[in-house]
C-alpha cells in the first residue's frame, strides 16, 4: 500500500508541474460554468432599435419611454422617413424598426384604435421572433395601462413585417454560420497539422534545403486547402439554393470573393500555429481553442453578440469568423453590394495582412 500511496504523489507531482494540464483540469471548468452560464445567452437584452415616430404627441410619446425604460430594447435611431428604415437595416445598425403613424393619438381618442408597426431583421429569424414577441408584450402593457387611467377600452393593433425573411426559415441564419465554420475547420486546423507533421517526421528540413524557398513550400502547402474551400464553397451554396431554398440575392462574384478573402484569414491562422508548434496534438489543441470555439461562440451565429458582457464583445472583434458571417448575411440574404459590406472586408484583409506577416516572420525565425 505504501508503494501504491507513492505512485499517486508521483503522478500529483507530474501534474502540479505540467501547467498545461493544471489549467485543463481546474481552469476548464470554471471557464466554460461562466461562459455558458453568463456570458452567452439565446435571450435578448440591449439590441438595438430604431423609432420611427409619425405622430410626435404625448401619447406615442410615452410608447417610445416605455420601450425604451426596457431592459431588452436600446433605442439608437430616430428616423424621420420611410426611405430611412432600409437603409439603417443595410448598414446593420438595428435589429428592428417601430413605426408609429400621425393619427396614432387622434385614433385612440376618437374610435378608441390605434395601430403601430414593427419591423424585423428576420435574416436570423429567431432573434427577430424573440424581439417582435417582447415588443407586443410592451405595446400591450401600455396598451393595459392606458385603458385604466382612462376607464376606457382602448386596443392597439401591431402589425408586424419581417424583412429578408418573411418566412422565418432557419436555414437563412444556419447557411453562413456553417459556411464560417466548415472553412475554418478545414482551413485553420488542416493547414497547421500538415505543415506540423512534415515537421515531427523531419521531411520539412530536407525540403528547406531544396533550390525552392521556404516560403514558396509553406505557401505551396497552403494552396490545396485553398482549392477544397472553394469546392466546399460551391457546394455549401448549390445546397442552400437548391435544397434549402435560400436565394442569393447579391452578387455571386462578391460572395465568392469575400469566402476566397476568409479561406486565406483561416490559412494565415493555420500558417501561424504550424509556426509556434511542435506537435500535432497542439497544433489541433490550438486550432480548436483559438479559432473553432471562438467562431462558435463569439460570431453571433448562436448567441446574440449584444448580450454579452463587455469583455466577450471586445474580443469578439477579434474573430474573423464575425466578419464574415456579417458578409455572408448581407450579401447573400440582404443583397448589398461592396458598399454594404466594406468595414467587414477591410477588417479581414487587415487581419490576413497580419497574420500572414506574423506567421511568415515566426517560420523563419523556428527553421533559421
């Protein structure tokens, strides 16, 4: 028994030194308790909407201050015409729209009915549902309130319009979101273990001392993964259009484009790990917690980014995949051109840039 009792220190031992592990075993936990238990929620709080108040009297007045006192709603438009509604939802600034019309007040106090409008994104229609069901909640309360103070029956009508998606079909936000994480996965993950094996069976010296320069074989590694994404891009859309129905309303060459900008992101990335790693077991340890989780979590495909604490929305930024799902959206589901999506290209190619520079400078100085 004592030698058994010795065995178990000896292996506590190993542990304790092995930070690694330590972290894994203890840090693990805790981490993804706060993450999934806090941070990342399917609930909505704080997203953004816009007000388009036709009537400007008391009584839409106090409409628009009881939304806004909610917890759920942060009014961060006020629009003045009908032309305004379309171009705050291109630009991606609310998630939805509500329309009070002129004869709001005058049509409570005379036939005791009113009506007023709300306006969805539906290209991710599970969040336009929550929002519209939330709104009418308000917008009955108010309604609840209002026939108490006055002793009398009044009734607001919500008419509610989903734009992009009038449907509510899922596949409208499943499509990029798995578009973003197949490219990634193959990308990021295949990129560096490929370069990490010829590593660990030591055929990447003898191909350095090849006439060809080493950034022309890393590059040359690189290429077939290219060539797989864009057969996975073809494939992704030719499913979506002719067999889960959803259209591409944009232009094919620009969506096209911006997945070829991506793949090159996630092989920049996978170029990277391939750098600072030895092994292949890291290297996939790295990929899967640096790129794949992240893309998961923090791209806005399964929880709303605006529900999420500060920290986590900061470092959302953070992650390609975010922009690109923006992209994919846009283009694909909304119908917007380069205008529409040029802050989100350029904050991909920036990241390529980067990490492209870091990876080819971080190779040269491991195989100096």
């Amino acid at each position: 028994m004592k030698q058994f009792f010795s065995f178990v220190t000896k292996e506590f031992y190993h542990i304790w030194r092995d930070r690694r592990t330590m972290f894994i075993l203890l840090g693990m936990p805790i981490v993804q308790i706060i993450i999934f238990g806090f941070a990342l929620t399917n609930e909505v709080k704080n997203s953004k909407i816009a007000v388009f108040d036709q009537a400007q009297d008391a009584s839409s007045k106090q409409l628009v201050a009881k939304i806004s006192s909610s917890a759920y709603f942060d009014i961060a438009a006020i629009i003045h015409t009908q032309q305004e509604i379309d171009d705050v939802f291109k630009r991606n600034e609310v998630k939805m729209v509500l329309v009070i019309p002129a004869s709001f007040a005058n049509d409570l106090k005379h036939v005791n009915n009113a009506q007023v409008q709300l306006i969805a994104d539906a290209s991710d229609p599970n969040n336009a549902s929550t929002l519209i069901n939330y709104a009418s909640v308000i917008i009955k309360d108010y309604q609840q309130q209002l026939a108490l103070d006055n002793k009398v029956p009044y009734n607001i009508n919500t008419q509610v319009r989903m734009l992009y998606n009038p449907q509510l079909k899922g596949a409208y936000s499943f499509v990029p979101g798995v578009m973003a994480m197949v490219l990634m996965l193959v990308c990021t993950m295949m990129t560096a273990i490929t370069i990490v094996r010829e590593k660990e069976m030591g055929t990447m010296e003898v191909m350095l001392v090849s006439p060809v320069r080493p950034l022309k074989i890393v590059i040359a590694k690189a290429v077939p993964y290219l060539l797989l994404s864009l057969i996975n891009i073809a494939s992704i859309l030719l499913l979506s259009v002719f067999v889960l129905d959803v259209p591409i309303k944009g232009s094919l060459v620009l969506l096209v484009s911006e997945g070829i900008l991506f793949t090159i992101t996630c092989l920049s990335f996978g170029l990277l790990i391939s750098a600072v790693t030895a092994s292949q077991q890291m290297a996939m340890f790295i990929s899967l917690t640096g790129m794949f989780l992240p893309t998961v979590m923090l791209s806005g495909f399964m929880f709303p980014i605006e529900n999420m604490p500060l920290p986590l929305r900061v470092l959302s930024n953070a992650v390609p995949a975010r922009w690109f799902y923006q992209i994919v959206k846009s283009v694909m589901i909304k119908g917007l051109d380069i205008t529409g999506v040029w802050k989100e290209t350029l904050i991909l190619t920036g990241m390529t840039v980067f990490l492209l520079t870091l990876a080819i400078r971080k190779f040269k100085i491991r195989l100096a």
